[in-house]
C-alpha cells in the first residue's frame, strides 16, 4: 500500500511538472490576464458583432486582433472555434481580442 501511494504522488508530480506553463508561452505582447476568455461561435463582421460560449457580444469598430505569430492581426482571422481572450470597453464593447492556444487553460489561485 505505501509504495503504491509513493508512486502515485511520483507521477501525480512528474505530470504537475510537465504541464505547461501558460504565461510563459504567450508572446510578450499578451496580457497577464483577460477581462473574459472563451471559445468563439460565431463572427458576424457585417453586424460587427461575436458569439462567444453563447453570448452575443459587440466588437468596437477599432477592435485590435493579436495572433500568437503576430502583435496585430485582422478581424477576419478570427474562426469559430478559436480560443480568444477579450478587453472589455465599458463591460459591453470588446476593443481587443487575442487568439489564444488550444492547449489554454484558465486557472485561479
């Protein structure tokens, strides 16, 4: 029984280690942190408007899009099913987006 839970606390801590540090592996351009983050369903670049984890959202006409391969990008990179972290104009209006990795988590100390 000891040495079970011994190797069980070894792999739970090799997997703890292995993970993947977030912060670290975002462009320097990227936030600490987003006002919202989620996955998109739906863009609407006629209406200017987003569908974000099932909320319709509105994007300002001079929203800012970044990429994880360049500081600014264009709103029509944006594609259902992106991860995107969001800054909120006056918690209505989202002013910038960043596309986010797939393999993004959102965690809370």
């Amino acid at each position: 029984m000891k040495k079970s839970y011994q190797i069980l606390v070894a792999l739970w801590a090799l997997l703890l280690f292995a993970m993947p540090s977030w912060a670290d592996n975002m462009p320097d351009y990227y936030p600490d942190s987003f006002d919202r983050w989620g996955i998109i369903d739906m863009v609407d670049v006629s209406t200017m408007h987003i569908v974000i984890n099932d909320a319709r959202m509105q994007l300002s006409p001079q929203i800012k899009v970044h990429s994880l391969n360049t500081r600014f990008s264009t709103i029509n990179t944006l594609r259902r099913g992106m991860k995107v972290g969001m800054g909120l104009a006056d918690r209505k209006i989202i002013d910038e987006i960043w596309i986010l990795p797939r393999n993004y988590g959102h965690y809370t100390e």
